[in-house]
C-alpha cells in the first residue's frame, strides 16, 4: 500500500497567509472579514475566534467584524445524523434566529468558525450568492463538517466528515497518493482524525501565494489531522498536505498488510476495537493490535475501520459471544409465570 495523506487544515494556510502577507503588502488596502461563530462541537471557540481575529488584524492586512448566531439548546451532539435545524428550536430560540442577518455585502471574505444548528434558510441564500459572485470563504477546522444535507455548502468545502456522511451519499473519499489526489469511491462513513501529535507538513504547489518562500516540509505542532473525509470533491487545488499517522490513530501506510472496512455490527462483536490489523494467510485468523477493551470504540474515533499494520501484532482480536436480545430474555422469564397463573385455581 502507497503512504497516505490527509489535506492540511485550513487554518494553517490562513495564518501563513497573514503572516507572509504584512510586511510585502502593508500599504494594500485592508481586506474585510466577516468571521461567523457562535456555535461549534469545541468548547474554546469564542477564544479561538478571538486569536483569528487578533492574528489577522495584527497582520495590517484585514478588518476583521464577528457575527454571532444565537446559542444551541444544550442537546448533546449527534455526529451519525444531520445537525438540527432552526425549527428544531425552542420557541425563544427561534426568534433569536429570525434576527441573526449577517451582511454579506461588506465583506470580501467569510471565515467560518461555526459548527452547529443549520442556518435559517434566507441566511444560506444570501451565503451562496455572496461566494457565486466571488466572496471568499475559509472554514476552519470544525466548520468543514457542518450542514452534512446542505448541497451547496458541501460544493463550497469539498468534503466533510461525521454527521451521517458517508460515500454512497455524499461523495468520495480523498487522499494524497504517488504525487497526486485520489478519489476514493467504495462505501465508507466519513470522518476520523488521531491524536493530537506533531505533524508534517509537505507543500505541494510551492508557488502558490499562500505558501511561496515557505520550507518545502516543515513540523507543525501539536495538531490534529482529518481523514477519510469525502464529498463532491470538485475543483480542488491541493497546496499542502499532512501525514495521518497511524501510530497515532491515523490512517497510516504499510506496503506489507491490507486494510479493509467493518461494519459497526462486526466491530462491536468484538472484545477490542482494532486500530490495526495483520492479513493473515487463509485460513487463519488476522492478528490486531487493540486500543479500546469491551467493544467500545475510542471516543475520538466513530468510524469502524481495521486499518494497515505498521508494527508487529501485540494481541490478537478475540470474539465473543452477545447476549440474546433483551426481548428474548423477558420471554424467558415472563412464560413460566404466565403458565402458573393459568394452572392456579379461582
């Protein structure tokens, strides 16, 4: 098997961006961002939305305005369906969002620091037309992975990841292999990043502006790297990439071993969730190393897949036997009791 890599966090690029930027164009006009927060699965985003906003303005280049979206209402979130919609909302709530205009109109660029309730639709038109006509719009981390079954903002990003995608649905897969991108069409859900670990980034389109004079790899810290993300994948223009390593809970890359995909029900068969696994010849049982006792995938980790090995097996997987389903059990119980009440006199 070829190495694989996942595309680099947009952040990266955007703060390379700003900060190649100040002192070749400092006496450019300022260029006007409109950052969208509000809402998102990471708990830090209001600083991290005040570090973009002080980053760029620090630059000299942009004029940075936030536009805040009314909060959630504290449901826990689901990342196997489509994230709720305005009129999944309390009745409070609803009327917060009727208010929430944001004015596209004086912004060159939009920076979504959101991930969270479904915008109201006359808010998605005026967002489409705003990128149609030209405007430029960045989505950091979280926010590539919302509005799973909104067409258009799936089209913008590229490709996603957890909230019910997966390929069949919503596009391919996509990795960086032999110097090019592959698009990986076989059915797979969508979405899955290791552990924080540092990581290398390779440039791959040096001239672009974004990146030109940087080193052509360099270590970023601690981060975290998506893969086995998918979508409609269209026009896409690769400027760097990041390797998804697998002793970290990446995807990984082994010449040796072939990777394969599971369904939940055969992952959760199992006493361990295997994040890598040996082909064995036929006939023999496939060795794993295990990163989760009891059946329980790890938490960062929702998508079952028994990927390349890249060590020696420590463990191999061990099956057990589930339990009949619980209206069996009740049966069991419940019959006996129903036949004596029947044999006992008036």
């Amino acid at each position: 098997m070829k190495p694989r890599y996942s595309l680099l966090s947009r952040f990266l690029l955007l703060t390379a961006f700003a900060a190649a930027g100040t002192a070749a164009h400092a006496a450019a006009p300022r260029i006007r961002v409109l950052l969208i927060d509000g809402q998102n699965n990471h708990g830090a985003w209001p600083q991290t939305s005040q570090v973009i906003k002080t980053v760029l303005e620090q630059s000299g280049r942009f004029d940075v305005t936030i536009s805040r979206t009314p909060p959630d209402d504290g449901r826990k979130p689901n990342y196997g369906a489509p994230q709720p919609t305005v009129e999944d909302m309390p009745a409070e709530l609803q009327e917060a969002w009727a208010r929430w205009r944001p004015d596209f109109s004086k912004a060159d660029v939009v920076i979504s620091n959101y991930n969270g309730v479904l915008w109201p639709e006359p808010v998605r038109e005026a967002f489409e037309a705003f990128v149609r006509e030209g405007g430029g719009f960045v989505a950091l981390h979280a926010a590539d992975n919302a509005f799973a079954q909104w067409e258009e903002y799936q089209r913008m990003v590229g490709v996603g990841g957890w909230y019910g995608r997966n390929t069949r649905t919503h596009g391919p897969r996509i990795h960086w292999e032999d110097g090019r991108l592959v698009k990986d069409p076989a059915p797979h859900y969508c979405g899955a990043h290791g552990k924080r670990s540092p990581v290398l980034v390779e440039i791959r389109d040096p001239e672009h502006p974004i990146v030109r004079g940087f080193p052509e790899k360099w270590l970023h810290p601690l981060d975290e790297v998506y893969y086995n993300m998918c979508g409609p994948a269209e026009h896409l223009h690769v400027i760097a990439t990041a390797f998804s390593d697998a002793e970290t809970g990446g995807s990984g890359k082994d010449s040796r071993s072939s990777s394969r995909s599971i369904t939940a029900a055969d992952a959760l068969s199992t006493t361990c969730w295997a994040t890598t696994c040996r082909a064995s010849p036929a006939g023999a049982s496939n060795t794993c190393s295990c990163a989760a006792p009891n059946g329980r995938p790890p938490a960062r980790s929702p998508s079952p897949r028994l990927r390349p090995a890249i060590s020696p097996p420590k463990k191999p997987c061990k099956t057990r036997r589930r339990p009949p389903p619980k209206t069996e059990r009740v049966h069991q119980v419940a019959l006996p009791r129903l036949r004596a009440r029947v044999r006992a006199p008036p």
